[in-house]
C-alpha cells in the first residue's frame, strides 16, 4: 500500500496506519514534494511520477494506492497514468476532481491563507489553518493531537511562499472517472464537511467500480480521528481483492 497525504500534511499522519498493517503488508507513505522533509515545488504531476519511481525503486510492479484528500487527486492520476501499476484506489474524503459542481466553492481559501500568511507571518496562518473544518479532530485522543500539532508546525508553507502559484495539474473530465475502472473504495468520515460527504457520494456514482464507506465518528482527517477502524476498512477492502501480492508483507 502507497499512502499518500494531503495538503498542508506529512507522511507521519500515516503514521497510526502503518502501526496497524504493517505485519499484514508492505506499507509505504512518503513526504509529497514541498511538504514535511521534502524539497522541491509543491507539483501534483511530479508526484504521480514520484509514485512511479518509487515503485520501480522498491522493485514494486503493482500497489494499492491510498490517497487522501488532495492526495487522492494524485491517486487517481496514477491510476490514469499508470494502470497496470494500479492494483486498486482508496479515496479518503477526495476532492471533487473530475465532478460537476455547483455552485463551485473555495473550500480552502488559500489566497486569503498566501495573504495573511505574508502579512501576519507563518504563525498567523497556522493558527487560521487549525480552526477549518478540515484541521478539526474528533478524538479525545491526546497522542493523535499531538501528532497532528507536530505535522501542522512542520508545514514549510513554501507553496503559499511562491511569487507565483505552483503549476495546477489538469483538470479531470467526468470522462477521465468513467476510464477508472480499478476496484475503487471511497472513505468519507461522518463528520467530515457537507460538501465532502456529498462529493464522496457523487465520486462512487461516477467510477465503474466503486463503493463507499462511511467512517463512523471521524471528520475529514478519518485516520488520525478512528485508526483501528480506519487500518479494519483498509484491510477488508485489499483482502476483497483477486491480487496476489496484496497480501503479506513481501
């Protein structure tokens, strides 16, 4: 399994799941570039090529990709770009990449966040980030929300930074989902906002081969809020499916 993150995010939010499923298969997460530890501009199309590498680096020839939130953009570019690399997609509270929505809301300002931020410096922006919605946690669980204050202070910001925004990868086409046709499961957290429940709906209807779950007692940040239940949902979902190499550690 591939993990891959969202914005503004780190490999270690990964950090809970990997505990959980590690003796049951080989799990990977990475820092996306221009986030965490890693360098470079922030760039959604070099991080479906990243994904790529890292593969054939591991030796890989087939994953489960896991990507969250913005991170699932990139996973369901992989799974255009690279297929047979593609065993299957998990889509945890994805964007509405691809879907036809209306009215079209900002759902994270991030002109007001590239503003302030050079205004009122980077504190001021992490304090204005961790109250969206996205931020909010559910868990009472001190060990999550310490791990989710450590993750946030680590965000470098360097695409707000930029004298330019970074480069927007292409749109999906509702065309580009109906191509889609890898074994797709689609996490939604219970509490997560409105507009994301909805979207995780519309994504099921719109891929071949896709089904939803609902993450019971999380918002959008679905596997720091419910790990155990989260890491159970990953595992009966690969277990579900006809790939060899999914299961055991390899």
């Amino acid at each position: 399994m591939v993990f891959i993150h969202g914005w503004a995010l780190d490999l270690d939010m990964w950090q809970p799941q990997l505990h959980l499923l590690a003796s049951s298969f080989q799990v990977i997460a990475f820092d996306r570039r221009g986030f965490g530890l890693s360098s470079g501009r922030p760039d959604i199309e070099r991080d479906v090529e990243d994904v790529a590498r890292l593969l054939d680096y591991l030796a890989i020839s087939q994953a489960a990709i896991v990507g969250m939130s913005q991170g699932a953009r990139v996973a369901l570019r992989c799974a255009l770009k690279y297929p047979q690399r593609v065993a299957c997609l998990v889509l945890d509270g994805p964007p509405p990449d691809g879907l036809s929505l209306t009215p079209d809301i900002q759902e994270v300002p991030i002109d007001d966040y590239r503003a302030l931020l050079r205004s009122e410096g980077i504190e001021a922006f992490r304090r204005s980030w961790s109250q969206h919605p996205f931020m909010r946690l559910y868990t009472t669980a001190l060990g999550a929300r310490l791990l989710l204050q450590e993750i946030a202070a680590r965000y470098p910001a360097q695409d707000l930074l930029l004298d330019e925004r970074p480069r927007s990868a292409a749109p999906l086409t509702m065309r580009d989902l109906h191509c889609i046709d890898v074994c797709t499961l689609v996490l939604s957290g219970e509490f997560d906002t409105q507009r994301r429940r909805t979207i995780a709906q519309r994504m099921v209807e719109a891929l071949p081969n896709a089904y939803l779950r609902i993450v019971a007692g999380a918002g959008h940040l679905a596997a720091l809020d419910e790990p155990s239940l989260y890491a159970r949902l990953l595992s009966q979902f690969l277990r579900s499916q006809p790939i060899s190499n999914l299961s055991g550690r390899g």
